[in-house]
C-alpha cells in the first residue's frame, strides 16, 4: 500500500517538505512495524515539486500467523487484502512514522508547520465497497478537491465487475499536520474494519486527532459509527462527547441545570432545526449567508464546512456570546480555509444596518421570538426591505405543540427570554404580510416529531424574493 503526499511552489521551495516530514529527501529511511516495514523514500525533488511517499510492505503470512484465533490451514488466514489496501494498517504506519509532523513541530521551519500549504494526498486501493459518494463525502466538507479512479476487478474478466477499489487523490490549501490528521481518521473509515483490538482509549484517538473539524463535519456520526463499526456503543460515546463540546449537548443547552421538557429535548430537536435549514440553504443555491442572531454559532459551523459556500457571517447583539461562540469554535486554531470564509460581526436586528445587505441568504434561526413585538415592525424592514436577500430562512417555536411538554404550565412560554410565541394561524398571518409588503412569497414547513393535532414544535418559513 502507498501513500504519496506532493507539495507545489507556492512561493516556498518545496525541497522544505523534509523538514516538515523531518525525514531527509536525500535517502531512503526504513522503519520496523509490528505488521511489517513501513519505507519514506521521496520520488520527486525540486524547488518546484516535491513528493514524499510512505510505502507498506506487510507480510501476509506473518500476519495470518499472528492472528488471534486463526486455524491452522484456513484459507482465508493467507488470502485477503489486507497487506494491499490502504485500511487502518496505513493510518497506524502515518503516526508511528509521521508523529513529529502530526503534532504541528518544526524547529527549522515552524513558520511553515503553521502556514497552509499547497499539498496533495494520493492513496492506493481504497476499499470503499463501490460507495461512489464516500470519498466526496468524507473529504470535501474539509475543503479538499476530490478524485477517484476506479477500474475493472480484472481486465480479463470484464463480467465481474468494477474493483471494489479506488485510487484516491485529495488536493488543497492546508497545513501538512491537519492533512495527516485527517488521513489518519478517515482512512479507517472506508472498509470500517482495523487490524488491533478496539479498545477505550481510541475514543481519545479519535477526539484527539479530530479536534478543531470532526464535531461540524456534515457527516460527523456517519465518520465515528464506521471508526468504530465493531463498537456501536463507543461511537455513541464519541459523538455525545463531540456534541458536548460543540456545545449542542444537554449541559449546554439547559446552562446545567434542569429546565422545561423542551429544554430536555433540545438537543435531537435544535439537530434537526440545525439540518433543516442548512438543507434550505443549499437548496437556494447560496455563496454568502448572514446568520442573525447566531448565538453559539451551530449553523454558522455546519455552513462552514460546505464548500459552495464561500462566505458565512455569524452576527449577534451579545459581545459576550461572540466571544464564546469564537472559543467554541476554536477561531484561534481554526483550519484557514475555514476561517478564511468566516466573519463575526456584533449588530441589533432592530436597526438598519449596511453590514446586512450583500448575502445570498439571511438565516433567523428561533430568534424572532425574543424580540418584543413592539420592534418587529423595525426587524422586518432591517431584514427584509434594508438587508433584502434573496432567500431568509426563519423559525420560531408553534406554540400549540407546547400542550405536549408534561411540565409547562398553562399559557407559560418555552423560555424566559421569549417576548411571544405564534401558533400555526398567526405565524402564516404574519409570513404572508411580511410578503405582501416587502415583495417575497413563503413556503411554510414544520421540523421536528408531528402532533396530528398540533403540528411540529418548531415552524419554518422559507422566503424568496420575487422578480
């Protein structure tokens, strides 16, 4: 199995790559695996393009020999892929060989270990199981353009089909040790199986070399119950643990303490709220996207990692709860591609401002209800006459539904900051009056479990401006 990874001038002699990899380019270096030999040799080396590749030489006799409960004769011990697909035998060979570069450390070059680069991945027999949207799914949410290759199981027996294989290559602006840790949980991630025994602490691994993507990537349980495909209950500890520190968790959500039930079951319903309007947002076809009111930043996350879009503003009236959500969000370790697409921005709904108008789509994500009602007539115009978007997508809670939290009194609100809440009636009174008068039409939806006789708990209206 072979991993190559290439950097190109961008500005830097890229010969600098030794140092990054700190394996000298001059010779060939050979490292002892408990599975077999792992060897660095670079092919190419010039001040213009430099390639490093990491070669595997497992063998597979060994293998079978070493193999916890194989019988002796049995076929399948010596006859599998696993010495020549590119599985977790290749993530374990990148941070035994590629350790130092993992960490982000160059004493010689530590300008460059923190600057992004112009680098690209290529791997050998990828097992993805013929899943042609894996690999697209996997990496470009990380900002990486995406190529595979795939061809015939054998050229001499067209009948059998396409190999179950691909050849993969990655490229993008990135620093080297936030690629490496990227290849080092994915690459597991395509055939779901590893070569050791799962044990607790790769739940560390797993957050470790995670830290700063995993908890907003789009396809983030999907990534951790595949890490972990023989360990269901290890994935869930995974992703509760990554909500929790993305600040989606009940903790969070309830300040610690107890709460009304809607509190309780925040967080499945603020998910679905959360993929619902992102849905919406690709669905118009987006670039730029304001997010008012964003609070500790969810959404603003999960459109960071969309590569359509280019631009996402998070805006709030709370300096304070920009700078949380700036810490929630690692800004200060944040990978450059996303950061580059970010702005924080402090401004009231209430008031015109400048800084609103110029985005594709305008996000009001349970928001308008903490507004008194007095001020609404001055948030339409900010957002909808001043601002004018293209696409506002906006939710609120249905107060009808809140019949089915055991706990809440009678006529009590969901929270102590709302000024109101509209039932179902009230709320398409008001999207078909903000159309009327500020030239858009609506599409009203409902996110979450349906009540047959009252509705979801939170509804959504989609606008779109006319002309």
């Amino acid at each position: 199995m072979l991993l190559t990874i290439t950097y190109e001038n961008d500005g830097e002699d890229t010969r600098d790559l030794g140092f990054l990899l700190h394996k000298n380019p001059e010779r060939a270096q050979q490292f002892e695996l408990s599975f077999g030999k792992a060897y660095v040799f670079y092919p190419e080396v010039s001040e213009n393009r430099t390639t490093a590749a990491l070669l595997l030489d497992i063998d597979p006799i060994d293998l079978a020999r070493g193999k916890q409960g194989s019988t002796e004769g049995g076929l399948f011990d010596y006859v599998n892929d696993r010495p020549y697909a590119s599985t977790s035998f290749m993530s374990t060979a990148i941070v035994r060989v590629f350790g130092t570069a993992m960490s982000g450390r160059c004493d010689k070059r530590p300008e460059l270990a923190k600057k992004p680069l112009k680098l690209t991945a290529a791997l050998s027999a990828v097992k993805d199981n013929g899943d042609e949207d894996l690999a697209h799914e996997l990496f470009e949410p990380l900002g990486y353009e995406v190529s595979t290759e795939r061809t015939l199981l054998d050229d001499g027996f067209p009948g059998w089909g396409r190999s179950p294989y691909i050849d993969l290559t990655v490229s993008g602006t990135v620093r080297l040790c936030d690629m490496l840790d990227h290849l080092y949980v994915l690459i597991p991630v395509f055939d779901k199986q590893k070569h050791y025994f799962i044990q607790e602490d790769e739940i560390h691994k797993l957050l470790s070399h995670g830290e700063g993507w995993l908890a907003g990537h789009p396809y983030r349980d999907k990534i951790a119950q595949r890490y972990f495909s023989a360990k269901r209950s290890y994935a869930r500890r995974a992703i509760d643990k990554l909500l929790e520190d993305e600040g989606a968790g009940p903790a969070a959500e309830n300040g610690g303490n107890g709460g009304s039930d809607e509190q309780k079951v925040r967080s499945p319903l603020n998910t679905l709220r959360m993929e619902a309007v992102k849905a919406e947002v690709l669905k118009s076809g987006a670039s730029s996207v304001i997010d008012l009111g964003c609070g500790e930043c969810r959404l603003t996350s999960l459109l960071l990692n969309e590569p359509k879009i280019k631009k996402v503003t998070a805006c709030d009236v709370s300096v304070s709860v920009l700078e949380k959500a700036a810490q929630r969000l690692k800004l200060d370790r944040m990978e450059p591609y996303r950061r580059s697409k970010l702005d924080l921005m402090q401004a009231s709904l209430t008031y015109k401002d400048d800084r609103f108008a110029g985005y594709d789509c305008a996000c009001v994500v349970e928001v308008i209800e903490h507004i008194d009602p007095s001020r609404l007539g001055a948030f339409e115009r900010a957002v909808f006459e001043f601002a004018g978007p293209q696409t506002v997508i906006l939710t609120t809670p249905n107060r009808e539904y809140n019949v089915n939290y055991e706990h809440m009194k009678e006529n009590s609100l969901r929270h102590g900051d709302h000024r109101f809440e509209w039932d179902r009636g009230e709320f398409r009174e008001w999207c078909e009056r903000v159309c009327k008068e500020f030239g858009y039409s609506c599409e009203i939806s409902g996110i979450g479990e349906i009540d047959p006789d009252h509705g979801t708990p939170t509804q959504m209206g989609v606008f779109t401006k006319n002309g």
